[in-house]
C-alpha cells in the first residue's frame, strides 16, 4: 500500500520494497539454519556454518537442542515470510523483534564465549552476528515509514 504526498508522489512503495527485501533476507538465513539443523542435526553441528565447524567448537553434542534451534528457527521464518508478504508497520515490526529476542542475546553470548575460535572464525563470525542485528533494526526502523495496517498483497 502507498500514499499520496503533496508533491504527486506516492511514498512507502520504495520503503515497502527495501521492507520486503530485507524480511527475504532474513527469512533466507533462518531458513537455512533452521532446515539444515532440524533435518540434519549432525551435520549442522560439525559443519555450520559453511564446512567451519563452529557449533562443534562449543561442546556437547545434543541432538534434541540442536533440533530445537531448527525448529525454532524455522518458527521464526513463518513470521518473517508473513510480515514480507503482507508488509505494514504492526507485522514488520513484530517480525523484526521476533528477530531482535533471538540475534541479540545471541550475538552476546558469542561475543563472550570465543576461547575456542581462531582469529579469522572469532572475526568472521562475530561479523555475521552483528550483520543480524543490524539486519533487523534495519527493518524496525524502515518498517515506521510503512502504513499503519494493511500492506498491499503480492
């Protein structure tokens, strides 16, 4: 949905479209993890992400944890790909604090935890995570410019 402002234009098609992309974006990654760790459990802990390794670098195995982050992740997509399909303020917002409560504390707690990770794995992975938070503020903040209800359907 768009508005007409004074000058002809109409404001938030542009806003609504960079919403949709980055909701796509974040619902990519959570979909990644999530089937990858629920349908794969082992293979997520050895090799995420990308043949690195750095879930196994924190110990124990536990497969039924590991299922639990896939299936929550995957939770998380079902809310991204909603808030991307019908974009508004109210529903981009949710999936962008969804998003928040799971990166956040998550973030943090691998800034805190990087004894076993080399330099470039302890860098690189602390880039990812801080990526998706600003991943997702990006989305809080460019979701304000939106319509209040009703995005339009596509």
């Amino acid at each position: 949905m768009s508005t007409t402002v004074g000058t002809g234009r109409t404001a938030g098609t542009g806003t609504e479209r960079a919403v949709r992309v980055l909701l796509w974006a974040a619902a990519a990654v959570e979909a990644v993890i999530g089937v990858w760790a629920q349908f794969f459990p082992v293979g997520f802990y050895e090799d995420f992400p990308l043949g690195w390794g750095w879930v196994r670098l924190l110990p124990p195995y536990n497969e039924h944890l590991v299922r639990d982050v896939g299936g929550l992740s995957l939770a998380l997509v079902v809310v991204l790909v909603a808030a991307a399909l019908r974009p508004d303020r109210w529903t981009a917002r949710v999936a962008a604090l969804a998003g928040a409560v799971f990166v956040v504390p998550h973030t943090i707690f691998h800034a805190m935890h990087m004894a076993h990770f080399g330099a470039f794995d302890a860098i690189a992975q602390t880039v990812g995570n801080v990526g998706l938070c600003v991943l997702v503020v990006a989305i809080w903040v460019l979701a304000g410019r939106l319509p209040e209800r009703g995005g339009s359907r596509r």
